[in-house]
C-alpha cells in the first residue's frame, strides 16, 4: 500500500510540474513565430544564440537593468539560467526524497542516476555562480580582463557538461538491468526533458558570454 501511494504521489506530481513547466518549454526552439518586439536590443542580442526565442524570453524581464549593456546582458543570462537550474534542482530533490523514502518504487539504476544528476546539477549551480561573479567584476571594469573571461567561459562549459552527464546516466547502457517500471520511465523522461531545456538555457549563456570578447570598454582592448 505504501509503495502504491509513493509511486501515485510521483506520478501526479511529475504531471503537475510538467505542466506547469510547459510555457518555458514551448518557447525552446528559435524555429517559431517571433514573438511581439517591446525590446529590440535584447531580440537582436539573442539572434547569436541557437535559441532565440527561448533567450527573449527568460530576458525580457531584465530588461532594464540590462538596458543596452553586453555585459549586464551576459550577466542577466546567467541569473536566469541558475534560477531555471534551481528550479529544476527543487524537482529533482522532491522525486528523490520519495525514491529514498521506499526503495522498492523503482529499479536501483533510476534511484542511482537521480542521486548522481543531483550531484551534477548542484556543481552546475556552483559554476553557473562562479561565472556569474566573474562577469560581475567587469561591470566597473576600464577593459575586458581575459582571464576573467576565459574562467566564465570555462565554468559555464562545464556547467553544460555537468547537465549532459546527467541525461547519460538515465540513457547509457551501463550493463545493469535497465528501468522498464512506469514511474521509472515516467521519472526517465521528465529529467531528460527538463535537463534538455536547462541545456537551451546555457547554451545561450556561454555564446553570450563568449561575445564578450569582442566587446571594448572605455576603447581599451582586452586586457592579458
């Protein structure tokens, strides 16, 4: 019986999360519409990207602190990509805690994946900050510093690949039993999903950030 009202808990609130996630998944793809223009900078700025429409979106909100500066744009980006991330992490830690309260709700290749992409998705968060303060030291900057810049692109880089691992956990062989339960798969599906949108999100980030470099500030170049 308890093992019932877990695996129905985790159904019905995989459902409620997953609707009420599915507006940001709608505006993943550049490939749509384009949406009413109220700020041109911040569509023009996202053009780079590989999700327009998803980068105007999570933006649009910060669009007067951004005004039209590069680095607050790249800085805005971030923000929202840990709050998305965060959100996500939220998820992630209430599925798990029902996982961990009745072992036997799925297999042990589902329960160990959810603990490992919770690992992964925490560091995320962790570099996501760290390259957050590194672009927030060059707002009062005289010159793009590169060193400041490179440990930004790195860090977010490695966010990215933290959030792919995780999705490897729950798709690659690893010569266990695999998971065919349907809380497992339904858990299998909503994590890939979610990851893949956070992915959106920092793919976004890092060219934003890496477009910092052809910015000159004050007409200084980059410094060394």
């Amino acid at each position: 019986m308890e093992m019932l009202k877990t695996n129905l808990f985790l159904i019905v609130y995989l459902l409620t999360i997953f609707v009420g996630n599915s507006a940001a998944e709608s505006i993943s793809s550049k490939d749509v519409e384009d949406p009413p223009i109220i700020n041109r900078y911040i569509w023009r700025s996202c053009k780079i990207t590989n999700y327009q429409r998803l980068c105007y979106a999570s933006l649009i909100s910060y669009a007067t602190y951004i005004d039209e500066d590069p680095i607050h744009l790249a800085i805005a980006a971030i923000n929202a990509t840990r709050s998305r991330l965060l959100q996500i992490n939220n998820n992630f830690l209430a599925i798990n805690h029902k996982i961990v309260t009745n072992t036997s709700a799925v297999e042990l290749r589902t329960a160990r994946a959810m603990v490992d992409c919770l690992d992964l998705v925490g560091i995320a968060l962790d570099l996501l900050y760290q390259s957050e303060e590194e672009i927030e030291a060059l707002v009062d900057a005289k010159e793009i510093v590169k060193s400041q810049l490179q440990n930004a692109q790195v860090w977010v880089g490695a966010a990215l690949t933290n959030q792919d691992t995780c999705i490897d956990g729950f798709t690659t062989d690893f010569g266990d039993r695999p998971d065919s339960s349907l809380l497992g798969k339904r858990i299998k599906t909503f994590v890939i999903s979610r990851m893949n949108t956070t992915e959106r999100y920092t793919s976004n980030v890092l060219v934003l950030v890496n477009s910092l470099v052809n910015v000159r500030l004050n007409t200084q170049i980059i410094h060394q």
